[in-house]
C-alpha cells in the first residue's frame, strides 16, 4: 500500500506560515493585496476564484475580486489590468483562465508587470524558471515540489516523467525537477509507447486532463505518483488523471484527487503573493 501524500494538510501548514509571516509585515504597515480578475461566469473558475479568495482572507491577505462581464472586451480587459499595475495596495494579479474565446490569453499575461505575476505565466518569469532564478514560482508544479520536500522525497538522481507539456504545468514542472537534479522525461500525446516510458519513472508526474487516464500498467512499483488532474468521472464524481484505485497498491506514494496538488496550488499563490509584496515594499 502507497504512502498517502496529504497535500490538504502540507498546504494547511504553509498557510498557517504565510499567515504569520503576513502578521509580521503587517506590523511592518504593509498589507499583501492580491487582485483577481474573473471575466465572465465559467462554474469551475467561480469555485477556483472563491476558493482562493477564501484562503487569503484565511491568512490575512488583502484579496480583491474583479467581476467583468463575459462580454468584456479586450481593451477593457487590458485597461483593467493597468490600473492594478498602477496600484500601490495590489502586489499581486491574477486573471482567472480560460478567458471567454474572443480573448487573447497571452496579450493579458503579457500586459501584467512582471513584478505582480503571482501565477509566473509573463514570458519575463518563464525565463526566470527556465534558468533557475529566484523568481516567482508556477504555483502547481511549485506546489508539488513542496510537497515532495515536506514529504522526504528526494528527486537528485530519479528518473522523472512528467506526463503533459502545457506552459502552466507540464513545461515548468519538467524544469523545476530538473533544477532539483532529477532526470526529466516529459511526455506528450505524440509520446510513442508512454506505458513503457512512464515505467521506467521513480517520479511520475501527471498533468493531462484525463480521468483516470494513468492506469497499474503504466506504474513502477514503488514509484511516487503525483497526480495533477483535475476531472469529472462517469459518475460526475472528482478525481485526477491518475486511477488511484488501481495504482494505489502499486506506487510507493501517491498523492489522492481531490486532496493532493489541489490545495498546494492555492498555498503557493498565497506565498507568491507575500513574496511579492515584500519585493515591492522592500519590507
Ligand atoms: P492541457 O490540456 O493544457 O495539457 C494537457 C497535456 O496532456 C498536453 O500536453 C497533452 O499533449 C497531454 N496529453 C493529452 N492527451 C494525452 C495522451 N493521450 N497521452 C499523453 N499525453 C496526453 O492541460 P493543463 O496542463 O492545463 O492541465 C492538466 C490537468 O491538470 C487538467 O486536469 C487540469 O484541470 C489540471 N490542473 C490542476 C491544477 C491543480 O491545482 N491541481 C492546476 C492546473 C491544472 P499535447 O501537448 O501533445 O496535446
């Protein structure tokens, strides 16, 4: 049986951090703001949004929601996006993805000062990643490096397959495995014999968006498994990428869906956003 890696209480545990952390600067006369920024009314990215709203109140960040009509344009949109720039309160934005078609995702990540991109999505902060500065960190593949340090597993020397090679987590979490000295094989739909690829990893990473896509065959024994997916199953029941049931036995640990990366994902934001204010404040 695999050792459950519990990324609800990990990420209680840094929250309870940035919380404190918070109370200090604070004291210091700087209140960390985050400002998000929802365009239109996609069920999933309300929760997302509530939930993160949620955790800053929790720590004593400052969050500010900004509502906009599925309707917004792209000049709206942008022009939003410039005043938060321009605000000394706000240290950190984020604009809640996927945006309604008719916009263009990377114009907006584009228009965010690099200094205020808690999410890590600006080009600016991509190349930080890339060369291993200390930067903002992508808030899931950050996630999951915490909680494979918080949980005594070392990466130097493994093999490390991260299956998915999308720019918000399979791109950045392939580099930060490989910053941690890790082996990376990262893997895509066009990935030739991906059970046997994914055999051969100490790490396997999934981020695909495919219920239960990674089955007990795909699984060396005793491998951790991080299991990134967020899906529906038949039963419109949560779960990941990764079919838990069937690899449980097998992996030496696994983290569960819901429970896992999710909540990791919202505790690196909140750092992200002290990060942030501290930098700006230089307090
Ligand atoms: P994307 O759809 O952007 O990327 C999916 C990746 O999976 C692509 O690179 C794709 O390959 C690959 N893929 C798809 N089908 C296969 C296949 N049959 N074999 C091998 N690879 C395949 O998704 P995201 O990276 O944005 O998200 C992945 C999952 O993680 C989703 O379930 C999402 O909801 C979840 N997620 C969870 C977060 C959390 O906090 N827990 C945060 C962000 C995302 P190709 O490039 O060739 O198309």
């Amino acid at each position: 049986m695999a050792k459950l890696i519990d990324g609800k209480a990990i990420a209680a545990q840094i929250r309870d951090e940035v919380a404190q952390e918070t109370q200090a600067l604070k004291s210091c006369g700087v209140t960390p703001g985050l400002a998000v920024v929802l365009v239109g009314e996609d069920p999933a990215s309300c929760t997302y949004v509530r939930n993160k709203q949620k955790a800053c109140a929790d720590a004593g960040i400052y969050a500010e929601q900004i509502t906009l009509p599925a309707t917004t344009t792209q000049e709206e949109l942008l022009r939003v996006v410039q005043e938060l720039n321009a605000r000394a309160d706000i240290h950190g934005i984020l604009c809640q993805l996927p945006l309604p078609a008719h916009l263009d995702d990377k114009a907006v990540i584009a228009a965010i000062s690099p200094e205020k991109d808690v999410d890590a999505f600006h080009a600016v902060n991509v190349g930080h990643i890339l060369i291993g500065d200390e930067g903002f960190q992508p808030c899931t593949p950050a996630g999951v490096m915490e909680m494979l340090t918080r949980s005594g597993i070392a990466v130097e020397g493994k093999s490390c397959v991260v299956i998915g090679r999308s720019n918000i987590v399979g791109k950045p979490m392939a580099m930060l495995l490989l910053h941690a000295n890790g082996t990376v094989t990262i893997c895509h739909s066009r990935t030739v014999d991906l059970a046997a690829v994914c055999r051969g990893a100490d790490i396997l990473v999934a981020a695909i968006g495919k219920a239960k896509f990674v089955t007990a065959d795909m699984v060396k024994p005793g491998a951790v498994v991080i299991d990134v997916g967020i899906n529906r199953d038949e039963n419109g029941k949560l779960c990941g990428d990764v079919d838990f049931a069937a690899v449980e036995p097998i992996a030496g640990a696994i983290t569960p869906v819901p429970g896992g990366v999710g909540p990791m994902t919202i505790a690196m934001l909140l750092k992200n956003t002290l990060t942030a204010a501290h930098r700006q404040t230089g307090k």
